[in-house]
C-alpha cells in the first residue's frame, strides 16, 4: 500500500510518565486498534536517548480520509483520552508525505 498522508507527534509525558505514555501508545498496534488497520502503513513508537517523558510517534497512512475516519472511532478515541491525562503539555505535530524508505523489525 501507498502512503499519502503521514506525520510525526512529539508527545513529553509528565515527570516519570514517559514509561506509561510509551506502552499506551503500543496498544494502539492491538486488534482492532488504530495501528492496526489495514489503512495504518506505518506506526512506529520511539523514546528519546536523552529525555525520558519525551516519546514520539510516527505514522503513515493510505490516506487523510481514512485517519480521520479511524480516529474518530471508539478504540482511537479512548486512548486518546488516557493520554491526555499523561501530558505535560499540547503534542507538537509534523505533517509529512512519505517518498520511501525501508523498516524491518
């Protein structure tokens, strides 16, 4: 699948909340979870080396339309609440086009 529609979030978790905020951004790779979705091409969680509470998210999508569409739904929707609740303050967003690139695991 193409991606069409991608961005990086910066989220900084309150102090000694970066663990929790990282794992809960995992679940959204669970069934029937965002990440998850055929639409979701790339869902990548990562921690910064030298800042604990920070944690970024990268994600790369079919479309705009189909994020939009899944986030609005319930799953996305209540793990957006819990993290909301481990922020030291509003994410910092990147909108991106993905030109091609390589992931293994």
């Amino acid at each position: 699948m193409t991606v069409t529609y991608g961005f990086n979030a910066t989220l900084t978790a309150r102090a000694g909340m970066g663990d929790r905020l990282a794992d809960l951004l995992l679940t959204g790779l669970d069934e029937g979870s965002p990440g998850a979705s055929e639409h979701c091409v790339v869902y990548l969680v990562s921690r910064s080396a030298s800042r604990p509470d920070v944690v970024h998210v990268t994600e790369g999508w079919t479309s705009e339309e189909h994020h939009h569409r899944i986030f609005a739904g319930a799953a996305a929707q209540a793990i957006v609440a819990q993290i909301d609740g481990l922020l030291a303050h509003e994410p910092e967003y990147t909108d991106y086009v993905p030109v091609r690139g390589k992931a293994a695991f």
